[in-house]
C-alpha cells in the first residue's frame, strides 16, 4: 500500500525551510501531496494560485511530489487523497504546543490519520515566512533562505514600496 502523506501550509511563501522538510519526508513516504491552504479568513500576501504556482516552480518535477490548494478540514482533503499521514515541521519548542493541540484535533477528527513531525534542520530553525517578507521588504539578503523564485515573487510585490 502506498503511503501517502499531505504537507500542509499557509507557504506565504514557501522557504527553503520548508524545502527541507519536503526533501527529508519523501525519503520515507512515497508520495507527498504539498497542500496550499486557502482560507479565506485569513489575510496572505500571495493569493492561493500564486504560492501554488511559486512552489511548482521552487520544486523539481517529481513523480512523489504533488502540489495543490484545500480548502475546509485538513483531515478531510487528506482522508479524500487517500493520505494516511499528514507532516509537520518542528523548529522550536515554541512550534511544539500548537502542533500538539492541531494533532490531538486532527487525531480525534480522523483517527486513522497520523501527524509525522520532522524537526527542521538547525540551519533554518529561525526561518518563518513573516521574517523572510520583512527582511526582502527591508532590503535585507535573503540568499540561502529561499528559492530564487520567491526572491523575484517578493521584490516584484514589494517593487513600489523601495
Ligand atoms: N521552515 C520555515 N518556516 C516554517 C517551517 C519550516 N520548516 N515550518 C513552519 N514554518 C513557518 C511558516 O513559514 C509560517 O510562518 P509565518 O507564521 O511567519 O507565516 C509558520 O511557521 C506557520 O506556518 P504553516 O506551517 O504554514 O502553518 P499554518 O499555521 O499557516 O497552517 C494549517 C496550518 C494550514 C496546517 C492548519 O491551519 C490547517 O490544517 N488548516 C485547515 C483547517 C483545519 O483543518 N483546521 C483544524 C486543524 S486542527
């Protein structure tokens, strides 16, 4: 049986960090489904279409690598995938409470679905996507931390405010 396992996110935008965690987790499942949330509650900097479009073009076409946008339960777009495993970087132990509640939920949602946690690797345990909009908005170097696509996404939002 296949194992299937969903990465979920807001990836406003995607980091290298994020990258990482994708890499190391398709060495142990065999297909990852990277999920884009669009929620429309929420206020992102990218629209939905264009973090999906940016994370196609940040990842090698891949026969286990798929990417897509969900909207509602996380445990219901994995259940209707046929996922058996959702994945979640840590990378602090701040990340851990959160996470830990957004398990137990999930896990008494759909009790047949786990929650794999990667610990990001040490190099990018300070990186979120709110520091990274603010050090591009600021001018600041942003090299090794995302993928070049995201550099030329971010400076063409940010273009009329330098
Ligand atoms: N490297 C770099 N940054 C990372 C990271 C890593 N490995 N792991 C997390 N982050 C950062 C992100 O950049 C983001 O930074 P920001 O806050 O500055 O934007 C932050 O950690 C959290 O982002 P993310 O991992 O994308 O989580 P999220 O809170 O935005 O999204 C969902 C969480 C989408 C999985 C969750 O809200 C969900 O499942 N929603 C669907 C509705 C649902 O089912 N709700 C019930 C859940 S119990």
């Amino acid at each position: 049986m296949q194992k299937i396992a969903i990465y979920p996110g807001s990836f406003d935008p995607i980091t290298n960090g994020h990258l990482d965690i994708i890499r190391r987790s398709r060495l142990l499942l065999d297909k990852i489904i990277i999920a884009v949330n669009d929620n429309p509650s929420k206020t992102f900097l990218f629209t939905v279409k264009e973090r999906t479009e940016m994370i196609k073009g940040a990842i090698p076409a891949s026969p286990g690598i798929e990417v897509e946008s969900f909207r509602g339960l996380l445990v219901r777009y994995a259940e209707k995938k046929g996922a058996r495993f959702i994945i979640r970087g840590l990378r602090a132990l701040s990340d851990f409470e959160y996470e830990f509640q957004m398990d137990l939920m999930n896990r008494k949602l759909s009790p047949g679905i786990e929650t794999i946690f990667l610990m990001t690797s040490q190099k990018y345990s300070y990186l979120s996507s709110s520091i990274i909009k603010e050090i591009v908005q600021l001018k600041g170097c942003s090299e090794g931390l995302i993928p070049e696509i995201v550099r030329e996404k971010l400076l063409e939002k940010f273009k009329n405010n330098f």
